[in-house]
C-alpha cells in the first residue's frame, strides 16, 4: 500500500494525501498551530479510520452470520498521552447495529473478532491504547 502526503503551503498546515486507489483527502491543523481548519486533523484522520476499519468488519460478519442488519455505527472517543509522542492512550467504542431480529451474541462475537483478528488499526492502536466496546441493538 503506497499514499503520497504533500504540503499545500508555503503558507498554513495544510496537507493534501493521495492515495494508492486514487482518493484524495486534506488535512490541517489547528489555526494555534498554523493551520486554517480546512480538514481533519491528522490523528483525527487515524481514528476515524479505526472506525471505519472495525465497522467495516462487523457489517461483514453479520451479514456473513445471516444477520438482517440494516445501518451499523461506530462512536469513538479518545484519550492521548499529555506529552509527545501524543499516542493514544484509551479509545472506546460504541456500537449501534440496527435491523431486524439481531442476535446479540452475534453481535458481540463480531466486534471481538474484529479488534483480535481483523481489524489492523484497532490493532496496531491496542499497543498504546486500552480499547473497550459496547453496543446496542435497535430494532426495526
């Protein structure tokens, strides 16, 4: 996997990323660091990914587990580290899996399954942070 991160400057903290499926994305910082808040900030970026990485793999195994889920979404909050590097030092995720008679083991198995053996980001973040989940179920 390859991505190319430029700096729009000379002047602000902008950056555009390209990716290697040929997607685009801007980052910034904050205006007290220099940047004009024209996109996410780059940890910013790191989180939403783990998002979108687990979730990506829970919808999968439901549907693979012949749940009639109908929307899946993640909530995410997290802590960093006071001092540099600022690593994340806890994230927690909250599930919201919506559809028609969903098991709740089910459920529970794969968020387990993705951040144990699926989900690279949540992963490579459980060597810095401590992860915790729940979930609700909302039915149709």
């Amino acid at each position: 996997m390859e991505c190319k991160v430029k700096w729009v400057g000379p002047e602000g903290m902008s950056f555009l990323a390209e990716t290697e499926s040929g997607h685009a994305l801007v980052m910034d910082g904050a205006p007290d660091g220099g940047g004009r808040n024209l996109g996410p900030r780059p940890m910013e970026t790191v989180l939403a990914g783990t998002g979108g990485c687990t979730a990506y793999d829970v919808v999968l195994i439901l549907r693979k587990s012949r749940q009639n889920v109908s929307a899946c979404e993640v909530q995410l909050s997290a802590e960093r580290a006071e001092a540099d590097p600022k690593v994340f030092t806890k994230i927690h995720m909250h599930f919201v899996v919506r559809g028609k008679d969903i098991k709740p083991s089910i459920v529970e198995s794969a968020i387990k399954l993705s951040h144990n053996k699926y989900c690279s980001a949540s992963i490579m973040l459980g060597k810095t942070a401590k992860i915790s989940h729940d979930y609700e179920i909302l039915s149709e």
